[in-house]
C-alpha cells in the first residue's frame, strides 16, 4: 500500500492503495466516481475511458503509480451540468441504449474534438473504433460527434 | 373515448406505500438514480405526493412521478411505459417524472425483460392505470364543484366544467382523488386522440447516462459493502477438488475465502437458474482490485466431474436435463452435428407427402447451414448486491428476471418469499444472459454467510467463460423442383447443441402442400440459454439464405418469390398451425420493396433481401454493400417493420439500428469456440464484436402505421438482417455465406 495524491476533475484526493491498483478501480472504489465503467480490463473496449492531461487513456490499463501529477478528468468532471458540446449532442440525438458504454464514448470523442475539432467521418470512426457499443448506437454517436463539431 | 370495465389488474389500484415511497431505498447511488437524476431543471419537485395508484402519485403542484414497472435492459420501457400511462392520464409529458418501480407481483404484470413482450403484455394495464387516476380526478372535482362527473372533463392536466367555466389543475385534487373509490368503469382514448404515444420522447435517464451518474448495478453501493469474486471450474467437465485458502487470506484486504454452493442438491431449480458450476470459490475483501488480486494469486486444483442429472421444475411437469462427463471441443461438435445430421431427426410437422415428392422431384437443391455458439457479452458483466439479515433478505442490480430471481433467492436462504425484497437497476445491457440470475443468489448466499451487506463481481473473463451462451446450430434445407422448377416439396432438418432452433409453424410452412419438419438435439455440458430472438436467430439467417438460393435456381425474383408463397398461405394455407398472418408479412416485404428501389439496380452495390417473423412482429430488410477485403462496406439497410402501434418511434428506430448492427456483427465475427472443455476466447481480444469502421454507414427505417396493439421491437429486426448480409454478400462475391461467422465460412 501506498499514498498517493491524485489530481481528479480540478481536486486533489489522497488515496492509500496498492501502486498495481488501475486508476479506474481507484476511481470507482475509493474515490466515488462511479461514471467510468468496468467493461473489459485489458483496453479492449473502452468503457474506461478518461482524459490524462486532456488525451484519452484506459483507466483499466492505467497504474495509480503511474498517473503522478497529471490532471485526470471523469465523465463527473467533464463539465458542471451535463452542459459540454459533446454530452448535450448526445442527449439532442438521443443516443443511449443500455447507456453503460456512453461515458467512455463520450470522452473519447471529446478528446477527438479537442485534437480535431471537425473530423471526417472516416477519422470518426477510426478515432472512435476503441469504443465497443454492444447496443450498436454507432451511427448515432457519429451523428453526434457531428453535431458538436460543427458549434 | 371508450368506456371499458376496470377488470384489467385491479389490484394494481389498491393503495401501495411501498410504491409510492419508492421502494425501501438504501444506499446513496439508489437514491441518487431515483430523484435527482431525471428532475429536469425547470422543474419544481412538490411539498407533498398523493398517491392515485401503483403506477403514479401526482403533487399538490400537479407534477407527477411514474412508475416504470419493468427492467430496464436498453430497450427504452422506462421512457416508453411511463408514456402509455401519461397518455390516458392526459398530462403534459413535460411535468411527468419517471422511477423504476421495485418488484411486486400483486401490483404489476410480468415485471420481465424478455421475449420482446414488455409493451404488449402490459398495454392494457399502463392505459387502464392513467385512465383510472383521470376518472378519479375527474370525480374529485365533480364532487367539489357539485356537477356529474360525465361534465368534467380534462385537457393536459387540468380539469374543466364547461358549463360553469370552473378549471383546476389535478395538483388541486390530488389529495381528493387519492381517496375516491377506484371507479368500476373508465374512458379509454381513441387511438387517434393520442398526443403523447406515437410522439418522439428522448430517454428520461438520459441525462444521468451523459452526465455518469450511478444508474448501472455495478453503481450500487452502500456504506461498509464488501467486494466478492469467483473462481469457476476452467473447462465445462470439470469440478472443484481442493484450494489452499491461507495463502491468499493474509493478503492486504481479504476478509475470508471459501466454497460457495449456489442451489442446494435437492432443489429442483426453476427454467431461470441455469447455472454452469454449481461449487465455485468465492474471496471476499475490502475492494475489487484486492479480491481480483488475490483470485489470481489463489491455488484452486480441479478434477473431471462425472455424467450428472439435475432436477427442474418445468411448466407444469418436473423433468430432468442430463450433463454428460468429458471435455468437450469444438472440432468435436462439428463432428457430432455432422453425424446427427445424417439420422432421422424427430418430425415436428408434416404436410402432405414431401417423401414422395422428394423421390419424384426433377431435381432436389440440398444445403446446409451452422452457427456457432455465442457469448451474449454485455457491457456490463454480471453483479449483483445482497444485504441479508436474520429474517430479510434485499438484493438489488441488473437482472431481467426479477420476479424469478426473488424465487430463488428466497428458497436458497430459507426465508419466506415476501422477506426478499428485489430492486432493480438499469442494465448495462442483457440480450437474455440476464435472465439466469444465479449471480443473485450467490450475492446473497455470501451475505448471509459474512453477515454484511455484499457486491458480487464478475470480471469479463469470469463471465465469458462461465456458460450460458447461445446454443450451435445446424440445419439442412431441402427443396423438390419439378422439370418446370415449380417447387413442390420444402425439408428442413434442424438440430442443436444442447438445444434445438426450428420454428416449424412458421413461413414457409403454410405455403406448402408438401412439407416436412424435423428436428434432434444431442446432450453437453456446456451451458445454454435464450439470446436476443433465441432460435430465430439461427433459423432466420438459414431459412431465408436458402429461400434466396431457391429462388435464384427457379429463375424467380426473389422477393416475388417470397410473395408468392405468402399469397398461397394468406389464400388457401396448408394446415391449421400457422404462426404468421401471411398478409402482414407479405406487407412489410412490399414495403421494404418499395422504400429500397428494389426493382430499379442500385448503381455499384450488391443487394440482398431477407424478412422473418418473430416476438409477433414482421421485419424486412434490404442490404446495398461492396465488398472490400473479404469483408463486407455495408452502405445502407433498409427496414421495414410491423410492430402495430409504435410508442416512441425515435427510441424504435434507435432499437431497429441497433438490431442491424448486432445482427451483422453477430453474422461475420460471432463465435465462442472450445479446446478441451475451455473456451478459446476469454475477453473482446478474441471475441470479436462489431466496432464502427464494420457498422454500417446508413440505416432507414420504416414501420407500418396501423392501430394493432404494439408487438415486440428489441428482437425482430436482428435475425433477418444476416440472411439479406449473406444475400448480398453473394451478390457481390459469388460465394455463398452458409457458416456463422462468415469472416470463416467453413464447417470442418
């Protein structure tokens, strides 16, 4: 077990864990923020997906020991009220099934967005082919991620 | 209006404090899901609710909260439910708040999510339950404002008299109508007055999904929960012998390890409690990583488990399912559906003499199909929470069996059935594998044992390679053609591996003077259970693969084919047995026809035709595609569906997307194979799921507008889509798809 102060959405938390413990487990166990979802371990299917420093990372293959001082951003802390370009496109387009997947959709395509805010269809799918959508709501995401890029 | 007796239910009318609280919420992430979540905004919550009946308690303010007596597994019935109730109640959907209600079977009908048939079975009793509180509104108000109650009238939730001009809001009355007797006869809407079914609503959990907020089971938590895992036999044909737990017990955070016997020898287990390990190790600690750790790290020895019969209380009679010893394989199973094959299989149905017409047939055209098993592979692996105490037991999360898995709990813990509460989550999807909730039971079992509230997890591996997966198939279609390529005869010979598909009342049969239907199964110890549209989807993708290969041998259109079959069967059908209304059938095919240009060539693309009737409804899809690589550049699907009247028609088309996705995925890529009783593939690096670059790049979607009562949704659009796939794909390559996952295409 180990000490660590982690920089989650703009606060720092101290948590005591083992350093081999993945940030998602971290997240989801210790610190509450139960938005980042366990689907696969092995970053296969993207469900895990957070911003380190703003790129997207699978939490289930990041080791707390590894993270230091970088900023980690959750789906909690992507903005205040469900008002980020990318989650109000996916309420305009009503994207959701299920819904488990969409958290870590919607911070990879957030952090598409940021690197190329107006993606082709192609890079679409190519930056988002990470993301497994069991529901198959890939058309509509894409359909969202169009709809924030063009605001 | 239509006057209709309150009989549908009445007991969902009779006061409910448990409804009406919400359930016995515990836990901050319950509570968080229930309230705040779905509150829009510019929404006022009121001081105080006033319960009408099990389905919706309304405010001094006038708003109301719903409840969505369903499980939630992704098909939209907690936006979809909560409409047909607002519809008959006449409010402005924008003042209405949703919860999941808990289960309760004297309250609400078939609280399942399964068989397409949430909408359809409940219909009645969701119009009758806003129907009731709107007639007791109503006589609130007649009372106070002294006229009859046929003078009152309502208009998006407010109440009116005309003649004397008097107007209140139902948060006026609401504490009035709460005590009105339920009324023995209420108004019903005519379909065509309808302004909130058959309007787009976007999902009520919406913004809780983008937001992240704990909907999901894996969500739930409370104060001083423990983390449980399990370690399952490696290979089906195999039992626990020993572990060694004081190796992992001192490592930081465990708090016990032992063995786990999910149902007693003696218990004679419900149609829900398929189960592959009966006995498995469970660890317990204080996280998930802890456990996982110590799972890994945990010496478990195992030995082959001998032949065993297990006890089930079927529908109406016991009966026993026998589990063969050995280590099974997939090269194996190849080799026993081969020799089955051959062997006269059990006939299921018989028209006329197809033996004879076989002999004197011109020509007989003879193919073969197979499909592979499946993991259902949802999102969202299994868990479950159980908090049992000394005389109650409450199990909450993600299961589409509730009422099933409150059975079954009950009887593993030896409490009677009204102390087990059940709540249910939103599901990180399901397609079937929900519906075995043995996971609940072994939640609550280790509760019992640790005296502490617990959360159950299982890991992608764990769930993938622990059973209950959708069977393997093999079918043999037949055809008699005569020297003018009439066809006068149709075989299909199906089997399975443990369990049979054929659906052998359904078209072509009825069409066909002479037809012949049969069917076998050969035991394994390898589990099975329904996935989305269990044996449609195997006979779908057969069936209407081979019809395509007919018609093209007969020289024929091949959905003229198709039409001209089910003229015969709507005109002068062959037997009494007929699952389908051939007319409905043939109208979504000339739908589909129309909609996709299908008699103009669409310029650079193969197109292949499929349709299928299933959960009630009628599916028909059109396929345009390029092939690139041996893969398959799906450019567009078009649909055609009959479900009757449709509730949400944007949520329907996302379901129909949907259905074309995972039926295209499930066609080139699905596929669990074995090596000596273990699975080949343990997580999405070897099982291999539709992702977006293989999704298609445009799908149309059309219903059929007619005012049927609502059919299913969630599965009748995802078998036919992998026939008009292979249809297509043949179109463009010249080679047949017959073997699931067509990225193979081969049987040996």
């Amino acid at each position: 077990m180990a000490v660590f102060n982690l920089n989650v959405n703009g606060k720092t938390h101290q948590v005591d864990v083992d350093p081999s413990t993945p940030v998602l487990w971290v997240l989801r166990d210790h610190l509450n923020l139960l938005g980042t979802k366990y689907g696969c371990g092995v970053a296969q299917c993207g469900a895990c997906t957070i911003h380190l420093d703003g790129k997207a990372v699978r939490s289930c293959i990041t080791f707390v020991d590894s993270v230091g001082d970088k900023q980690i951003t959750t789906i909690e802390g992507l903005s205040e009220d469900g008002d980020h370009l990318v989650q109000q496109a996916w309420l305009e387009q009503d994207v959701a099934q299920c819904g488990y997947c969409q958290s870590g959709q919607i911070m990879s395509a957030a952090a598409l967005l940021n690197e190329n805010p107006h993606p082709s269809d192609e890079e679409i799918e190519t930056a988002m082919n990470g993301n497994i959508c069991r529901c198959g709501t890939y058309l509509r995401i894409k359909e969202a991620i169009k709809t924030a890029s063009k605001v | 209006m239509t006057l209709v007796k309150t009989t549908y239910n009445r007991r969902s009318f009779l006061k409910s404090s448990l409804a009406a609280g919400g359930g016995l919420m515990i836990g901050f992430s319950w509570l968080a899901s229930a309230c705040s979540v779905n509150t829009p905004k510019e929404l006022t919550i009121p001081d105080e609710w006033f319960e009408i009946n099990a389905y919706l308690k309304i405010g001094e303010n006038g708003v109301v909260t719903i409840f969505s007596p369903n499980p939630e597994i992704g098909q939209n019935v907690k936006t979809s439910m909560p409409m047909i109730v607002a519809e008959e109640l006449d409010v402005d959907w924008k003042n209405v708040l949703v919860e999941q209600a808990p289960l309760d079977t004297v309250k609400y009908t078939r609280q399942l999510a399964g068989g397409s048939d949430s909408i359809r079975t409940t219909w009645s009793a969701l119009r009758m339950a806003g129907a009731t509180a709107r007639t007791m509104l109503r006589e609130a108000a007649a009372k106070a404002w002294n006229v009859s109650v046929e003078e009152v009238t309502s208009e998006t939730g407010v109440l009116m008299h005309e003649g004397s001009g008097k107007k209140a809001g139902y948060g006026e009355f609401a504490s009035v109508a709460a005590q009105v007797a339920v009324p023995e006869k209420v108004d019903l809407k005519e379909l065509d007055d309808f302004s909130i079914v058959g309007t787009s609503r976007k999902n009520v959990d919406g913004m809780g999904i983008v937001t992240g907020k704990p909907l999901f089971g894996l969500d739930y938590k409370v104060d001083g929960m423990l983390y449980a895992m399990l370690i399952h036999p490696p290979a089906f044909g195999m039992k626990l012998k020993s572990f060694d737990p004081d190796e992992v017990k001192s490592m930081p955070g465990i708090k016990d390890v032992f063995t786990l016997k999910t149902f007693n020898d003696d218990y004679k287990r419900q149609w829900s409690d398929t189960i592959s390990f009966n006995e498995q190790v469970v660890i317990i600690g204080n996280s998930t990583w802890e456990v996982w750790n110590a799972k890994l790290m945990l010496n478990v020895e195992w030995e082959l488990s001998a032949e065993s019969k297990i006890s089930m209380a079927g529908w109406g009679n016991d009966y026993e399912v026998n589990v063969p010893a050995g280590l099974e394989s997939t090269f194996g199973h190849i080799a026993k559906m081969k020799e089955m094959a051959k062997k006269p299989g059990e006939i299921v149905r018989r028209d006329g003499n197809p033996e004879e017409e076989f002999k004197n047939a011109a020509r007989v055209i003879e193919r073969t199909y197979t499909a592979p098993f499946l993991a259902h592979s949802p999102m969202e692996p299994m868990n479950f929470f159980a908090d049992v105490k000394a005389d109650s037991a409450v199990v909450v999360g993600p299961i589409q069996s509730p009422e099933y898995m409150g059975k079954s709990v009950a009887e593993r813990l030896g409490l009677p059935l009204d102390k087990v509460e059940v709540q249910m989550t939103r599901m990180g999807g399901g397609f079937g594998r929900r519906l075995y909730g043995h996971f609940g039971v072994e939640a609550a079992v280790i509760s019992q044992k640790m005296k502490a509230p617990v959360k159950l997890i299982y890991t992608r591996e764990d769930e993938m390679t622990a059973g209950i997966y959708r069977p393997m198939y093999h079918a043999v279609y037949r055809a008699a053609l005569d020297t003018d390529n009439n066809l006068t005869a149709f075989h299909v010979k199906m089997g399975g591996i443990p369990e049979n598909a054929l659906h052998a009342n359904r078209f072509p049969a009825g069409a066909l003077d002479n037809y012949l239907a049969e069917s076998w199964e050969t035991d394994s110890n390898i589990s099975v259970g329904a996935m989305r549209a269990p044996g449609s989807n195997f006979n779908a993708a057969a069936e209407q693969s081979f019809l395509d290969e007919l018609a093209e041998e007969m020289g024929v259109d091949p959905i003229q084919f198709r039409l001209d079959l089910l003229k015969r069967a709507q005109e002068n059908p062959v037997g009494e047995n007929n699952d389908y209304d051939a007319s409905r059938y043939a109208g979504v095919l000339e739908m589909v026809r129309e909609k996709s240009g299908w008699n103009q060539a669409a310029e650079g693309k193969s197109r292949g035709v499929a349709a299928y009737f299933c959960h009630r409804s009628y599916a028909a899809q059109v396929v345009d595609l390029v092939m690139e690589n041996g893969e398959p550049k799906v450019e567009k699907v078009y649909n055609a569906i009959d479900c009757g009247i449709v509730v949400n028609p944007d949520a329907a088309v996302n379901m129909v997307e949907g259905s074309v996705v995972d039926g295209i995925g499930t066609a080139m890529y699905g596929e669990l194979t074995f090596s000596e009783g273990q699975p080949d593939q343990n997580n999405f690096d070897g099982y291999r799921l539709i992702r977006y670059t293989e999704a298609p790049k445009k799908i149309d979607v059309h219903f059929v507008e007619n005012n049927i009562h609502p059919t299913g949704l969630g599965e009748p659009p995802y078998p036919p889509v992998m026939a008009a796939l292979a249809n297509a794909m043949y179109k463009a390559t010249g080679t047949r798809y017959y073997h699931q996952p067509f990225i193979k295409n081969s049987f040996d």
